[in-house]
C-alpha cells in the first residue's frame, strides 16, 4: 500500500482497524524519520477525522498516543 498523504493513512488505519500499536509502525514506516511531511499537524488531524459523526471515534483517538515522533 502507497500513503500519499497523512489524513489518507488516517483513512486506511481505521478501515483496517490498525491497533494503536500498528499505526506507530506503520507510520514509522511511511513516513520515515527526516520525512518531509508536516508532523506538527499530526495530532490535529487525528483529532479532527476522530470528531466526524455523533461521538468521537475511540480507534483514531487511540493513535494519538502514538502520534510523537521517536
């Protein structure tokens, strides 16, 4: 799978229902440290798609103890 895009591998993780756990590797993974993706907008992003519908999404909010770069 190519991520083209960080709110498009928010997508895929909560179709797949990645644990926490495999969203921090695979993010490490897609996006590799030095990468040029904006990682200040992480958490913002995550917490943005998790607050789409009635009540906030447990599986995206999830991700964002992961959400710091290592």
């Amino acid at each position: 799978m190519k991520v083209v895009n960080l709110k498009q591998a928010i997508l895929q993780a909560w179709k797949e229902r990645w644990s926490d756990y495999q969203w921090a590797i695979n993010m490490k993974k897609f996006f590799p440290k030095g990468a040029t993706w904006d990682i200040l907008n992480l958490a913002e992003a995550l917490l943005e798609q998790a607050m789409i519908g009635p009540s906030p999404n447990p599986l995206i909010l999830s991700y964002l103890k992961y959400q710091a770069p290592r």
